[in-house]
C-alpha cells in the first residue's frame, strides 16, 4: 500500500515500511514504527490519522482495557508472612566403612 500527504510517501509492503520526504528515504523498518514515524513527522496530522485509522485502533484497545480506575485498583496484603521452621537437614547414609565398630579388634 502507499500513502501520500503533501511531499511524504509512506510504502507498507508485508509488514516492512519505508517513508519518504521529498524523494529522501526518512525510515525503513517496521511497518508499526513507520506509521508512528509518519505521524510525527506530519505533527499528527488527521488527514494522516484518517489514513491509519483502523491500525490505531486496534493499538489503542488494549491499552484501555488494561487502565483501571483507582477504585478498582486491588489492594496489595502488607502483612508479613511468617517464616517457615528450617527444613532438618538430611543424614548422610553411613556405609559400612563409617562403623566404629568395625575399627575396633
């Protein structure tokens, strides 16, 4: 697809975009970068926007699902947990070469 406003050409070919300002290659890369590029280059212009509307969207929304108001904020438990008693440490098995008694004749 190609977009034109005013001297800047913005070409998304499969995910790729590069965008031009008067015939001088200003980004290549990724399409999502090349259009906030795009945006900002033409100060968010709403012919630009127009354009791009649909893409917007969908960037947008999940950002507003994930805003909560500060009611619905949870609350975070601050009391502090209390510690666990220290695990018993494991006995190293004896072999019969660690008998005392054994030792002894």
């Amino acid at each position: 697809m190609v977009y034109e406003y005013n001297d800047f050409l913005y070409i998304h070919d499969y995910g790729k975009a590069r965008l031009y300002k008067a015939n001088q290659l200003l980004f290549k890369g990724n399409a999502w970068s090349g259009i906030l590029m795009f945006l900002q280059q033409t100060n968010n212009a709403p012919e630009v926007r127009e354009m791009f509307k649909n893409q917007l969207e969908q960037r947008e929304k999940p950002r507003e699902k994930q805003s909560k108001k500060p009611s619905e904020v949870t609350k975070v438990d601050t009391t502090p947990t209390p510690t666990p008693p220290p695990k018993p440490k494991k006995q190293k098995a004896k072999s019969i070469w660690d008998d005392d008694r054994r030792m002894t004749k």
